[in-house]
C-alpha cells in the first residue's frame, strides 16, 4: 500500500489525495442524488395510490420509463441528448459548464430521479400494505388528505419499508460509477487513472475495493440505527428486525 | 434537432447484431450465475464453518463494490491468471468477450446465490425432515427434492434479476466492447449520430425490458393462486 503516499504525475500531491478526490465525489454524488431520490420517489409513490385521475397514471408511466431503461442509456440521455433537444441558448449553458461540474449535474439529476422511480415502488407498496382502516379512521377524523398522508399513512409506510431502503440507500453508492462513463473523476475512475499511471493494478483496484467495503459497512450501520431509533413497539413487525 | 430516421435505418443491422451480444451475455450470465449462485446457496447453509464462511464473504464482497470496478478487476487480472496458470510467467491476451462472460457469472452468482437461499429458507422444515427419513443422501436430497422448489418458490424474483442483469450488460461500455450500447456508441461518434442513436437504444430497451417486467407479473399472479 507503499503507492497510496508516491507522489502524482502532476507532482501536485501524493496518490491518496487522488483517491480522497474521488471518494469525495463519490460521496456527495450518493447523498445528493439519494436526496433527490427519497423526495421525488416519495412523491410519485404517493400519487401511485390515489384513487383517480391523470396522477396515478402519470407515476406509473414515470415508474415504467425510469425502471426498464438502463442506468448508463439514461446517463448518456442527460449528458448528451437533453443539452441538443433544449433550446439552443440554454443547451449552450449546460454543455459550457465547467469541469467537473459539466458531468456531476447531468450525473446527479440522473442517478436521483433513476432512484427515485425504485424508492416510488416500495413507497407504494408501503403504503398499500397499511390497513384500510388506517385511511377510515383518518377520514372519520376530517384529515385532508395531505395531512393523511404527511401524519398517518406516510409514517408507517416508511417504517415498514425501511429494510428494503437500505438495500437501495448501499445500492446508490454502487451506482454512482457509472457517472464515470460521462466523465466524473470519483472512486473507480480514480482507480483506472491510478492504473493508467502506475501499472499496479493491485493496489490501485484493491485501495479502492476496500474503500466501497467500508462505505457499504457505513451505509447499512447508518440505516440500522434509523431503524432502531424509528421502531415502534406497537407496530406489527416494528421490533427486534435482525 | 431534426431526428433523422434513415440514420436509424441505416443503423439498424448493426445495432440487431450489437443486441445479440447483450442476449449472449445475459444468457451466459443467468446460466452461469444460477449454477454457481446455487452451489453458493447450498454452501452457506451448510453447517460447516469453513464451507460456509467463505461462501458468506463472497457474497457480501461482491455486493458491496460496483459491477463497473469487477469488470475492470477481471479485465486486468484474467490475462495475468491465465499466463500463471500456464506457467507462461507473462500475462495472456484474451478476447473482451471472454471477460465480460467471466464477470458477469461472477458477479451475478452472488445476485442468484442470495435469491436461492431466500427459496431454500420459503421451504417448509418438514420437507427437510422427510428427506432424512426417506434415507436421502444430501445430494439427492437437494436436487429432487429441495432445489426445485426452492426455484419454483422464488422464480419471479429470479427473473426480475435476470431483466436487471440484460440491464447492466451495457455497463460493458467501459471495456469498448460491442453490445447494443457499445454498437450505437460506434456509430453515433462515427456519424455524429448522438441523439438517434441513444434514442434508439433507450428505446428498444425499454420495448425490450417493458415487455420481460409485463411478463413476470403475470406469472407472478398465476403462481400466488397455484401455490398453497
């Protein structure tokens, strides 16, 4: 591991500080996309079960587009074909954005709303596993249904599907390389430049395995407290998940 | 931007032969992964620590790090193993393919091994008992009696997997290789083709995966009423 503190190329720095780099972008990528995610998912989830009207079919259609494309197919779509179907002079702006930014935007509105689509189903299906009477009794006590949903349904709904968020959460950090086919310098990049320069391929891939190994341990120790913390005794199935 | 579909047209024999390539992968994936994944399966519920200690360990590694970092992982290690295992002292060249086939059964077994196990688990302990007392040898008791329903139990999630799987080949872009991505990638940058050739793309995946994902809830429907 003697490679981690060798001077870079470009004598700016030792190689760790490439791999501190791309493990930052890593990071923000995942948590910024994961909030993008948990917002939007929550939202079109929730208009997957109302009764009637143009919402439900539009989360559908949403769900359906975001699900069966691939990941990198939608990468390139956000990168390079949104930028030409825009109006020129707006279109201009994007492809000019600098580096890195130029691939964490297109990146990040990907990675969430590619998410955000997985996140809508558990929510639904969340929320459909809750009583009928729990939608009753909300009604029976005059809640709109914003508030039915923001006090009564929503809260249970995310505590019954916390354990499969946190597949998705550990997920999310895996998926950010693919950002790296549109040009974001973040973790596994970090390791093929690290190759490219040194031809210790061990090492650079190994570091770099390692670091996943600890962010997964991370993630899912993060969702195993929130679980803990958010458990209710009186809920069904709410205590002593493993 | 006008879309131009003669463009397409053009294309398209290129792209149908870049398609095939991902159907190769994914069969080669799902065969190999559900074959290996099932010997994983069986060797994590097997009482025997050393058996199932590194069967577990597999699995949590290869579902930690990314398919991107495997395949590069594969593509920079097979030549190297290979010129060892011939004792050629130098590392052997071999073809994208072979890599990308070796990654993805790698990769996806530990997908395939997790969803076994859960059908092994779906299984009632009598079924286990009753193999012990017909006189069953562990063997035939997993392959007669066991594994079957194991599968039956938890197809639909098998081939949810597998759609997720004809997904991610495209992740073999980062390799150059030539699936239906990597072919409408050559020819948009030699055409200057961007838009209608990812266009085209997103779509037959789409078609494609819409379709498979249709299918599974069907099934889905009809195995929820047939099974007890």
């Amino acid at each position: 591991m003697s490679l981690l503190f060798e001077p870079t190329p470009d004598g700016a720095g030792r190689y760790l500080d490439w791999i501190l780099s791309g493990l930052g972008w890593t990071l923000s990528l995942a948590l910024g996309a994961w909030t993008i995610a948990l917002v939007v998912g929550t939202l079109v989830g929730v208009t997957r079960t109302l009764p009637k009207g143009i919402l439900p079919r539009i989360g559908r259609v949403y769900v359906e587009v975001f699900r069966n494309i691939p990941l990198l197919v939608q990468m390139f779509f956000w990168y390079f074909i949104l930028p030409e179907l825009l109006p020129v002079r707006l279109g201009m702006v994007i492809k000019q954005m600098d580096p890195p930014w130029g691939s964490f935007v297109p990146a990040l509105i990907c990675l969430g709303l590619f998410t955000a689509a997985r996140i809508a189903e558990q929510v639904r299906a969340g929320l459909q596993a809750l009583p009928q009477g729990q939608i009753q009794a909300a009604n029976a006590l005059g809640f709109s249904r914003a508030n039915m949903y923001r006090l009564i349904l929503l809260p249970q709904a995310f505590r019954i599907i916390l354990p499969t968020l946190t597949n998705e959460f550990m997920t999310i950090f895996k998926n950010t390389s693919v950002a790296l086919t549109i040009g974001l310098v973040e973790l596994t990049a970090t390791a093929r430049e690290i190759n490219e320069n040194t031809f210790r391929t061990f090492e650079a891939f190994g570091v770099v395995t390692m670091v996943y190994l600890v962010i997964a341990l991370i993630a899912w120790q993060i969702m195993h407290r929130i679980e803990r913390a958010m458990c209710l005794p009186s809920l069904a199935g709410g205590s002593s998940r493993p | 931007m006008m879309v131009d579909l003669s463009a397409i047209a053009a294309a398209l024999p290129y792209l149908l032969q870049g398609l095939w390539f991902t159907v190769q992968i994914t069969l080669v994936g799902v065969t190999g992964g559900i074959v290996f994944g099932s010997l994983i399966a069986v060797a994590r519920l097997s009482p025997n620590r050393l058996i199932s200690t590194p069967a577990t360990a597999y699995v949590n590694l290869m579902r930690s790090i990314p398919l991107i970092l495997v395949i590069f992982w594969v593509f920079f290690l097979v030549p190297w193993a290979i010129g060892w295992v011939t004792r050629s002292g130098r590392p052997v060249a071999v073809g994208a393919s072979l890599t990308i086939f070796v990654t993805f059964v790698l990769f996806e077994a530990a997908y395939y091994a997790e969803i076994v196990r859960a059908g092994f688990r779906s299984i009632a302990p009598g079924q286990y008992w009753a193999c012990d007392a017909l006189g069953l040898s562990k063997r035939h008791a997993y392959i007669y009696v066991l594994f079957p329903q194991a599968i039956r139990n938890v197809l639909p999630i098998l081939l949810t997997q597998t759609i997720v799987l004809f997904q991610d080949t495209s992740l073999v872009y980062v390799i150059s290789a030539t699936d239906l991505l990597g072919a409408a990638t050559k020819i948009a940058q030699r055409d200057g083709r961007l838009v209608e050739m990812y266009l085209t793309v997103g779509i037959i995946y789409f078609v494609l995966c819409y379709a498979a994902s249709q299918f599974v809830k069907e099934l889905q429907g009809r195995l929820a009423y047939g099974v007890r």
